[in-house]
C-alpha cells in the first residue's frame, strides 16, 4: 500500500505541475482485483492525499475511451498485454450499463518476455548460448554475462522489439564475452516464430474467457488492444485469428485506459451526462 501510495503521490505531483490544484480522481485497476486488492488502492490514494471518486476496471476504460457507451448493446472483449502481465475481459454493454462478463489472465507473460526471447536468439548466435533443445533457452551462465551486461543486453533486445514492428530485418551490436562486440541480425519472421509460444499461452486464457462468458467469437461485437506489447504485428494478427474481428488499435494502446479514466471523471466532474453510462 505504502509503495502504490509512493506512486500516486508523484502522480498528484505531475498532475498539479501541470493542471494547478487537483480535486478528485478516478483511479483504473484490473477487472480481477477483488474487495481487499480495490480497497488496498483506495487507502494507498488516501495516504497520497488524493479523493477517490471512482475506481474504474481498466477493459472498461478502455471501452469509454473508443465511445462504445454510445451503442446500444454488445459483447466486447479486451485483451491486455502489457510489459509483464496479460488479461484479458469479456464487456457486455447493454442500454449504456457496463457489465464484467468475465476475465482471465496470466501475471507472468508479457512484452518483457519478447524482450528475453529476442536475447536468448541474439546470444545463441554469438555462441553463448548452449543450442541444447532438451532444456529450455535461457541466459547461460557465462563469468563475463554480469547483471550489467544482461541489462545491457535487454535493452538492445527491447529496442530491436521496437524496430521489427515497421521493419522486416534490424543489426544491434552484441558485446562479446572476450570484449568488443559484434554485430547480430534478426528478422521479423524469426521474432513471430520466436514468441509464438507466448501467444498461443494468451491464445488458451482468451478461449477460456470466452468460454466462462458463454459465447462463441462471432458472438463478439469488437475486440480492444490495451498495452504497449500489442503494436507487435503478429500479436495483432493473432487477436484477429482468435476472435475473428480485426482489432480496434486507433489509440495508442498504452494511453487508452487512461483517457478512459479522463473520460469518467470529466462525467463525474459534471462536464457530461453522468446519467448515461453505469460501470
């Protein structure tokens, strides 16, 4: 509590650096978080001495920030992939009321395990890497790979992640175990293969979502993408293939639970009709 606390607090600040005095705020959290995990959030705000005036699921945010409150009814589902966790939500909105029809997730998958699959690559190619298929790649344990240089090393792998999504090959200087570096290629065809178990992981946590929900994909009106990890190509193309419907992704999808929140609380504050949308 004390850290999201921390948290929220250098938040406030930002925000009053820039807006002046802040009232209240509307606050995102997962769909899944139950009463204990949601009230832990209100304390932490209360300690950053800021009022709560809702606290709001993140897959509905993100519905609020594409307008979906103006259709009359639908099914929609949101598949959340950020850094490190992935969820994912069935919305049914029926006469502008939200409901949570059921949610799903795996806290341990994410863009950060690109991030290490595209290492794991770089490092077999300089020979760093025991090819051993009967064991699971990961970074071997060399004397000369300190913290440091795996450090270095995923950032590289991070911003050649980056690079794939507008081109098909990209270079990133690798450093050697006997120093200097040397240069390692990577194609955008050997990243799709490399994190195609990762999708297939979020492909079996949709299919069960939708499952609990009761509905079949083409019982879906539309499908949302929230989280940096899904600007991928053929995450977006793996979206399409599970729920048959291309995906909405005109908002930058680390943004979009955010403005979804602005959205709430400019209701809230009195701007619109609060009347119309129940979460």
């Amino acid at each position: 509590v004390e850290v999201s606390a921390d948290i929220l607090r250098e938040l406030k600040k930002r925000a009053e650096d820039e807006l002046g005095r802040i009232g209240g705020a509307v606050i995102t959290v997962p769909a899944y978080f139950d009463d204990a995990q949601r009230q832990a959030t209100k304390d932490a705000a209360r300690l950053a001495g800021l009022e709560v005036l809702r606290l709001l699921n993140e897959p509905t945010a993100a519905a609020l920030a594409y307008g979906l409150q103006t259709k009359n009814n639908g099914h929609f589902a949101v598949y959340d992939l950020g850094g490190g966790t992935f969820d994912v939500t069935v919305l049914l909105l029926e006469d502008g009321v939200f409901q949570v029809k059921s949610t799903g997730g795996d806290s341990q998958l994410g863009g950060d395990d690109m991030d290490r699959a595209i290492a794991n690559e770089l490092l077999e190619q300089l020979g760093w890497l025991s090819a051993d298929k009967a064991r699971p790649r990961s970074l071997v344990r060399h004397p000369k790979l300190t913290p440091a240089v795996v450090r270095l090393l995923l950032d590289k792998a991070r911003a050649l992640k980056h690079a794939l999504t507008n081109q098909n090959a990209v270079e990133a200087e690798v450093p050697l175990p006997s120093g200097g570096t040397r240069i390692a290629r990577i194609t955008r065809a050997r990243f799709d293969e490399l994190i195609v178990p990762l999708l297939e992981r979020t492909g079996a946590t949709c299919r069960r979502a939708m499952k609990d929900a009761g509905l079949k994909p083409e019982e879906l009106d539309g499908v949302i993408l929230v989280g940096g990890a899904t600007r991928v190509p053929s995450v977006r193309a793996f979206v399409k293939k599970i729920f048959g419907h291309e995906p909405l992704a005109d908002i930058d999808p680390e943004q979009v639970v955010a403005l979804g929140a602005a959205v709430q609380a400019d209701l809230l504050a009195g701007q619109g009709r609060a009347d119309e949308i129940l979460l």
